[in-house]
C-alpha cells in the first residue's frame, strides 16, 4: 500500500495531495453506505410490484392476459359498432322500430358481459403457474440497470462539477492556488492530479455501484459491447465537464461562494432539459444546434437502451445525419462521433487550461485559436444543417399525403437561419468579451508601436496577444457569415423544385433582403466590439462592467423600447433597422431604405474607429513619455 502511494506521489504528487485529504475513514466509510444502501434501496422498491398470489389476471406477467384482454377488446368494439348503428337507425325518420329493439337488446347483453368480465378481473388472481416470472426478472433487472445509469450520469457530472468549482474557490480563498502555481509542475500535472483527485469519493461511490449494474445489464439481455459504449460515453463526458469546471474556476472568480452553485447547477440544467425533451416522441435533431444537445449523454444513453423513455419508435438520434452522412443509423459511428465531440472540446478546453493558469487574467484563448473556434463550430453547425428529411410541400402536393413531401435544401437551411444567427451571435459576444484587452495591456503595445519596434502591425493586430481586438473580431465575424454567403450564391442552382421561396424564407424575402441583413449583423458586431474596446481603454475603475452593461443597453434597449411603444417592423421597418434585430425590418423596408441605414450604422463605425485609433495613438504617446521622464 505504501508503495502504490508513493508510485502516486511520483507520478503526480498533486493527486497524492487530493487523495491525502479525502480517503480518510470516515468520509469512506459514509460514501459507502450511502452507496450500499442506495443500491438496496433501489433493489427493494423494485421488489414491491413482485408478482404475487394476488396478482391481477390481466396484468403485464400473467400469461393468461392476452386471451382475456382480447375478449374485452372483442367486447368494447361490437358495443361500439352497436352503438353506432343504434344512432344511425335514429336519424333516420322512418326506422324500424323492432330492428331498434333488436340492436338494444343486443347492446344490453354485450354491456352485462363487459361488465360481468370486469367484476371476474377484479374477483380473480392469476395462477401462479401461469406468472411469466423471467420477464419480470428481466424487467426488474432492466429497471435497475436503466435507474443505475441515470443516477450515475447525475451524480458524476453534477457532484463532480460542484467539488472541482468549490475545490478552486477554497484554494483561491485561502491562497494556496498561489502557491501551487508556483510549483515546478506542469500545468497538465496540477490539474489531472485536481480532476482525479477532488471528486475521488464521487469515483468511490460509483464504483462500488459498477458490479450491480454490470450484473443487472447482463440479466437483463443488454450486451456487453453496449454496456462498455456507455461507461466510454460517461468516462469521456465526465473529462469534458470536469474540465470544463476547472476552466470556469479559474477563469470566473468574482461569483465567489456562488460559484461552485451557479456551475453544477448550469449543468443539472443542461442534463434536466434534454432528458424531459426526450421523454416526448416528437423531438427531432434536424437543427444546426443539435451538436450542443449531444454533450448531454442522456440521448446516447437512450439510443444505447431504447426503454429509458420508453419511447415506441425508439431513439431520434437514429435519424441523425451529419452533411448527410446517417451517423445514426450504426452504433458505431454514433458512439465514435460523441467521443470524438468530447475529445475535440477537451482538448480546447486544456488549451485554455494551460493559457489560464499560470496567469488568470490572461485571454482563455489567442485571436488564432478564436478563429479556429468560430471555423469549427461553423462546420459542426452546418453538418447538422444538412440533413436529408422531406422538409417541403409543393402546393401540388398539398392536398396528399405528408410522405409524398420533397426534399429542399433552401427551405432545410432558410428553416434553420434564425438559430445559426443567434449560435453565431452569443459566440461572437463571448469573443468580444475574451479578446478584448484591458487599458494597460492595450498601453504596452502601443507604446512599442509607437517606437516602431513592430514593424508588421497588420500581423500584431491579427494575431498580437495585446493588441486591440477590432480586427480580431472582423475576421471571426467573415469566418461566421462566409457558409451564408455562399449559400445565397448558389441558392438559385440548388433550387431543383422550382419553390417560389427560394430560399425558404418567404416568398416576399429575397436574396437583396439576406446580403443587406448580413451587412447590418457585421456592422452592428464590429460596432459592438468598437464600443467595448473603447471602454476597456478608459481610466475609470471596473471597465469590463461598463464594457458588458454598455453592449448590453445598445443591444437591448432599442428594441425594447420599440416594443413598448408598439411600433412593429411592418409599421416602421426603418427604426428596426438602427436596433439589434434589424433582420426583422429588413423583408419591409425599400432597398433604398436599408442601404441608407447601413450607409449610417458604416460611418458609426467609422466615426467610433477613428476615436479608437486616436486613443491608442495617445495610449502609447503618453506611455512613451512617462517611460522617457
């Protein structure tokens, strides 16, 4: 034993350190019983619908259920079929009156009959050699599997998240992150040891729980290779949350106590919404967005076993296509592309890690990295944008049925425009937010500007760690709208079927209409990054409040305030034009209209870049003299 510890302090001695802490007596010994007696909890509510000698006759384990319930059936449908006649033959005025005699006896005798088999239900059992009792076993076992499964995914995700957020503010608290930061540890060593180690009574507790679950699993028909690809999905998924609330520990430290709360609770929320939209048949996954939905391993947990939800038509995730390939039709490919997914964003996520936490108030991420980001997730948004499923009804066909519906890609991405807009406008706030740097740090490259010791600036102001974020920005926004542009180039070739929508908008919404609303959006971005720069550059203190609360008055304010004057986009298109939803002033405004306001939003723009650039000039001119004086 001493041995395997000091192999672990050799290995990671920050893990040696967690685990010090926390496998203690007591604190093993509560974590398991409680999991102990979780597990006998679970195994004896099951019990209680145990089939018994007071089993009903036409319950679910009675074998002789079918037969009895087929005479019901039998019964309820002639009544019906009785009772049907018998207000026919009433509406009509001349009716045989001993024909209707003869169809109410009839319906009496079928009524006392029902009646009498209801009374035998409830005054009988089913015998006990007729219990089917291995398909109980095996639902009972499948109902501890799948409730298993449940409380892993909960109480990994949930409690973990929470232990690592409230771990980094204690140590942060007490001061003690300080000096681990200066620890001659790798950045990666400190954290796997803080990831491994923290929740390390969470591990403790689910393991102990594996056997009955594996047990369980096999009772219950599941195949291994099944089982196994969901320990894959949660081990994966409790990487990326665990890193996920590393970074947010690090990186959001004015919430304080709130902080580990406001984390796990973000993400129980995030677990809570996917589960009860996938308790309704109805949910489908042709949206751009889907690919945020899938790091909840709720979904792929209930493709893996179809009776989570109980759903008769099994899994929406089966249907799912990406750039039309059907990832979701082979078990394989669903479960590699989650991984893959986790693994993608894990390993940005460790880039931040490493950026952040030598230097907190450093940027999560470079302007390079930002660019990447936006690449990818315009890839993985329009991979999930381009699903085949007849989405589009010719008026020739709409009198016939759903099935004879078409395919139209214009309509397919027209129909997903609004939520690409808005993915893409809370990604480019959040860069706005990261990018930006602070006063002294825009400062310091400007005073090495102004000295010409860069003489490339157009390269600094690309890819410069302390540069100003405007051009940053710029390129993240081309980046956003450039699969949008091309879209609109080549809508009139991808439409096949001659819709009178072209791009499935509308028929009153034109191309005009989408090149203008994409202008006003890269306008309104790059005024909002203008103007939060501009805050970040003044002396006052708390610059990155006013920064957020300024962006969020120009964003908000105008159209709630065009809101409660009741003034309507189809009444004045042009003042929606100026707010920061102009898209919805855009299909009723005159060209001339629209281009006029963006001509004025263009040199907003321009006036507010050159009061920027003026400050900076003067940032790194008044710099240059305090360092000469």
């Amino acid at each position: 034993m001493l041995n395997l510890i000091d192999k672990i302090g050799d290995f990671n001695p920050q893990l040696l350190r967690e685990i010090k802490g926390r496998l203690k007596i007591i604190p093993v010994a509560i974590a398991l019983i409680v999991s102990l007696l979780s597990q006998l909890v679970l195994f004896l509510f099951q019990l209680k619908d145990f089939p018994g000698e007071n089993y009903s006759i036409v319950g679910q384990y009675c074998r002789l259920s079918k037969s009895y319930l087929q005479q019901q059936d039998a019964l309820y449908r002639q009544s019906s079929t009785l009772n049907t006649a018998i207000s026919s033959l009433k509406t009509n005025k001349g009716f045989d009156k001993a024909s209707l005699l003869d169809l109410q006896t009839e319906f009496k005798s079928t009524d006392a009959k029902l009646q009498a088999l209801s009374r035998y239900f409830s005054e009988h059992f089913c015998p006990i050699n007729q219990l089917d009792m291995q398909s109980w076993w095996r639902d009972h076992w499948e109902y501890i599997f799948l409730s298993l499964s449940i409380i892993f995914i909960f109480t990994l995700l949930v409690a973990g998240t929470y232990l690592l957020i409230n771990n980094l503010a204690t140590e942060e608290r007490r001061g003690t992150l300080n000096f681990i930061r200066l620890s001659p540890q790798s950045e990666v060593n400190i954290l796997t040891g803080k990831l491994l180690g923290v929740p390390i009574l969470v591990y403790l507790v689910t393991l102990v729980a594996v056997p009955l679950h594996l047990y369980a699993g096999r009772s219950a028909n599941i195949a291994l290779s099944y089982i196994f690809s969901f320990y894959a999905i949660l081990a994966a998924s409790c990487i990326f949350f665990y890193s996920a609330a590393l970074l947010f520990g690090l990186v959001c430290r004015w919430f304080n106590g709130f902080q580990p709360w406001l984390g796990s609770g973000s993400v129980l929320l995030f677990l809570i919404i996917p589960m009860l939209m996938g308790s309704s048949s109805g949910i489908n996954f042709n949206n751009s967005i889907t690919w945020f939905r899938l790091f909840s391993p709720l979904d792929i947990t209930n493709y893996l076993f179809p009776n989570l939800y109980h759903i008769s038509n099994g899994s929406p995730l089966k249907q799912l296509q990406f750039f039309y390939f059907p990832i979701g039709t082979n078990v394989n490919s669903i479960v590699g592309f989650h991984l893959l997914s986790y693994g993608l964003c894990t390993f940005g996520i460790w880039q931040g890690l490493k950026r952040c936490f030598r230097n907190p108030n450093t940027a999560v991420i470079s302007k390079l990295q930002s660019y990447l980001l936006v690449a990818g997730l315009q890839v993985m948004m329009w991979g999930f944008t381009l699903q085949y499923f007849k989405n589009y009804c010719p008026p020739s066909l709409a009198n016939q049925r759903s099935t004879n519906c078409l395919y139209d890609v214009n309509s397919q991405i027209g129909e997903n425009l609004i939520l690409l807009a808005f993915a893409n406008s809370v990604l480019l706030l959040g860069l706005i937010a990261i990018l930006s740097p602070q006063r002294q740090t825009v400062q310091d490259w400007a005073r090495y500007k102004h000295q010409g010791v860069w003489k490339n600036s157009l390269k600094d102001l690309i890819f410069g760690e302390k540069s100003i974020a405007v051009v940053a920005m710029a390129i993240n926004v081309a980046i956003a709208i450039i699969p949008l542009i091309v879209w609109i180039a080549v809508a009139p070739i991808l439409n096949v079927h001659h819709n009178d929508s072209l791009l499935g908008l509308g028929n009153n919404v034109h191309r005009i209409h989408v090149v203008f609303a994409l202008a006003l959006f890269v306008t309104l971005m790059m005024i909002y990054a203008t103007i939060a720069q501009l805050i970040l550059m003044m002396k006052t203190s708390k610059r990155s409040l006013w920064a957020i609360g300024t962006v969020a008055a120009v964003m908000f304010l105008p159209p709630m305030i065009l809101q409660f004057l009741t003034i309507y986009p189809s009444k004045n298109a042009t003042l929606w034009l100026f707010s920061s939803f102009p898209w919805a002033g855009v299909k009723y405004a005159s060209t001339t209209t629209i281009f006029m306001a963006l001509l004025a939003e263009f040199s907003i723009l321009a006036l507010l870049n050159f009061q920027l650039t003026k400050q900076v000039k003067l940032a790194g001119e008044s710099a240059t003299k305090a360092l000469l004086s």
